[in-house]
C-alpha cells in the first residue's frame, strides 16, 4: 500500500475548489441575469413604453380633489 500523497495537497485541493467556484458563479450569474434581471427590464420598458406621466398626474389630482 502506498503512502498517502500529502505534498501538494492543499494546493491540488484549493486550485480544484477555485475552479468549481469560478464555474458556479459563471453559471449562477449567467442564470439570474437571463432568468430574471432581464425579462424583469423588459417588463419595465413594456410599463413605461406608453406611459403618460403627466396624465397620471392629473389622475391623481382629480381624485384628491374628489376627496
């Protein structure tokens, strides 16, 4: 039975541990801005493509006035 290999260990193990991070950021990261962050902005440019603040704002006066 041969000796345990203990030279270089810690090296071998945190470089293996570097790389499944890097990879699991990249692939984590990549999923959230496609999965979420960016339908999430295309829903807000879909909101605001036609929105009419001003008639918004004498929506909300007329109604304050109503009160």
């Amino acid at each position: 039975m041969a000796p345990p290999l203990l030279r270089g260990m810690v090296q071998r193990k945190l470089q293996k541990d570097i790389f499944q991070a890097i990879g699991l950021g990249l692939v984590f990261g990549s999923v959230w801005k496609f999965g979420y962050a960016d339908p999430k902005r295309r829903q807000y440019e879909a909101f605001y493509k036609n929105y009419d603040a001003e008639k918004v704002a004498k929506e909300l006066e007329a109604t304050a006035e109503a009160e």
